[in-house]
C-alpha cells in the first residue's frame, strides 16, 4: 500500500459533526492527514473538547470565522485557505457534508487547482431554502472524486449529469464513528445513573437548526411539543449555545424548565443517552444517521431532509408543530417491541469501513495525480512534435 507523505492531504473541516464524521479517516491517514479547522464553530464545547476525545491532532486555526453570517464565514474561511494552501500546497483536499467550512475548502481546492475529495456527497433535500443545499451542491460539482454513502446518493450524482467515474459508494463514516464512540454497557449505566434516568424511559431532544430556532414561532411550537412530553416522561434536551439565545431573546425560556436540560455533550456520552432513550427528537441531519446504528425510533423536525434513508423504518419527518407530538407518541406506544424490532434492522448507511474505503481512494488519486504531473513537460521545454 503507498504511503502518502507527511502533511499531504488537508483535511478542511469547522463544525463538530465534521470533527466526528472525519476522525477515523483522519486517524486512517495517519501523518499524511493535515487537519485545518475554519473556527465555524468556535466554542470550546462544541469543537476544542471533541480534539482530545476522538484523538485527533491539533489543527491549525483560521481566526474571524465563527459567529459571522454565511457570506462573511466563507468568504473569510476561503481567504485563510488559500493562504495556507499557497505556502504549503497539499497533494489533495478532503471537505465533508455541506457546511460553509466544507464549501470554503472545496472552492479554495479549485482555486488552486487541487485534487478535492468530498465525502458524503450525493445528498439532497430538494429544498432551495436550506442553505446546506445549495453548498452540496456546489461541492459535488468541483470535486474529483465524490465519495457518495449510499447507492440512492450515487444515482442521485448520475442523474445530475456527474461523471460515474468520479463517483465511489463508500458508506458513510457516520457507522464507525457510533462503534468507535459508544460507551461500553457499564459506561453507559453509569452514565444514566447520575442523571437520574432510566434506560427506555426518556426522550432524547436536540433543536438546533436555523429554520427552528431563528423563528420565535417555530421555536416556541418545538418547545412546547417537548413540554407537553415531559409531563408524561422526562425530556433530556442538551442544549445548544445558539438555542438557548434565541430562547431567551424570544421569551421562551420559561418553556425549558420543564425539561432535563444538559449542557452540549460530549459525544460519547451524547451516543450513550441516545442509545437508551425511548425516542429521539431533533432537526440534526446526523441524528438521523446515528439513530439507524443505535436501533432508537427518531421524529426529524424539520420541512425537507436529505437522508431520506432513515425514513423508511427508524424516522418520522414532521415540521414544528402538533405534529411532534403526534409522532412521539405513536412511536413511544410502540413500546419495547418496537425497539426491538429497529434494534434488528441494518443501518442503510454501511459497514463500518467507509473511511478506510475513503482513504484508500485518496492513495490512488494522490498516486494518479502524481503520475500525470510527471509525465508534463518541465517548464519552459516544449514536447516533441
């Protein structure tokens, strides 16, 4: 197997879902991995702590990014970018999903004229009001190899005209991150001990998304679902800093004191809730992933999703609303067989290798590369006619 050199992949990542979906190809590349974090998100609980509890190295740090609006995040992400890239120009990018950072990393690849990898490509939610969608899509469109989870995502690249070669079903690195990161049985024990709770016997929120939260009306409808469901079985909400913001800015704050609210956690213990909670809610696009390896039922709150997948059997797709509730306790009535039953099923995102799938890829694209370059006449000599 070729070895990359050191420092030779730049693996562009800014939010803690990146951090997590890229820790074991990061850790699979070994010292060819260069890890660059944007700073899209800046605090220290939702980024810095997740550095030492996955084992990833220290990035280098881009400033003036986080907490800026869309336009100022990439524009100044991509600045940065080309700055590094230009004195230490990598042998290829890897960005992941459909975040600004990811956006500013595939642009700053294309300026440069280096090989992008895009993981987790090929999603869709069909939606022109998710910002996200607009940053997928342009991701699939400059990048040289498109790393696509799932069969669906694959056809979904075909059929908007990209080339089947620069596309490869690797599965997601979602499933390896849950079976790395999940506490063992008497971790996990422990850890709904001291919070008072009780396998099976909660629901597990999250809220978080723009479309939730920046809508005083949305986020008093999410809310309130989750207090008419704590007055039936306590509701674990960890709550995001955005969250709590705009709660408190819209006067809602009140509606939270129903609620077990836990600052961000970390992810292990994060899985560790989610693994025994009776029922998810959230409007996390991971989640909808994680919940498929965990075998736990999920209400997506949201109006489009892109993983589609999760819907067939482990998620119900609602908007803010009654119909939170409605989901929940549908699927709450369905009791331990019902989990029983998700706890059987495949995850339709893979087998846990995707990111070994994945770091292969870039070997070979590296080596390719490579390999072309050297073929190029040297500057400044022509090629025989």
């Amino acid at each position: 197997m070729k070895t990359l050199p050191a420092r030779s992949v730049a693996v562009v990542l800014g939010t803690r879902p990146e951090l997590v979906k890229l820790a074991e190809l990061i850790r699979a590349l070994g010292p060819a991995a260069r890890v660059v974090h944007t700073g899209q998100h800046y605090d220290e609980a939702l980024s810095g702590a997740f550095l030492a509890e996955l084992g990833l190295p220290e990035p280098e740090y881009l400033t003036g990014v986080g907490g800026r609006p869309r336009a100022v995040q990439v524009a100044a992400a991509l600045a940065g970018l080309d700055e590094l890239f230009a004195a230490e120009p990598p042998l290829a990018v890897v960005v992941q999903g459909d975040t600004n950072a990811a956006l500013a990393g595939a642009l700053a690849a294309n300026a440069r004229a280096l090989p992008l990898v895009h993981v987790e490509a090929g999603l869709r939610s069909h939606d022109r009001a998710m910002p996200e969608e607009h940053n997928r899509v342009l991701i699939d469109r400059l990048a040289d190899v498109l790393c696509a989870a799932t069969p669906d995502n694959r056809a979904l690249l075909l059929a908007e005209g990209i080339a089947d070669e620069r596309i490869a079903v690797t599965g997601n690195t979602v499933v390896e991150a849950v079976q790395d990161h999940l506490p063992p049985p008497e971790e996990r024990a422990r850890l709904l001990a001291v919070s008072g709770l009780v396998p099976d016997g909660y629901v597990l929120a999250t809220v978080h998304r723009p479309e939730n939260t920046d809508d005083p009306a949305a986020l008093a409808a999410v809310l309130e679902e989750l207090a008419g469901l704590a007055r039936e079985l306590p509701v674990v909400l960890p709550l995001h800093p955005r969250t709590r913001a705009r709660a408190e800015s819209a006067g809602l704050a009140h509606l939270l004191d129903g609620l077990t609210v836990l600052p961000p956690a970390g992810y292990g213990t994060f899985l560790a809730l989610a693994r025994h909670a009776a029922l998810i809610v959230s409007d996390s696009g991971g989640i909808q992933e994680e919940t498929t390896v965990l075998g736990r039922p999920l209400v997506v709150v949201r109006r489009s999703t892109e993983r589609p997948e999760s819907l067939a059997d482990f998620a119900d797709l609602v908007p803010p609303g009654p119909g939170i509730g409605t989901a929940a306790r549908r699927r709450l009535a369905e009791g331990r067989p019902g989990l029983r039953r998700l706890g059987t099923l495949p995850s339709p995102y893979g087998d846990g290798t995707a990111s070994h799938r994945i770091a292969g890829l870039l070997r070979d694209l590296v080596t390719e590369r490579g390999a072309e370059q050297a073929t190029l006449p040297a500057p400044g000599h022509a090629t025989a006619a």
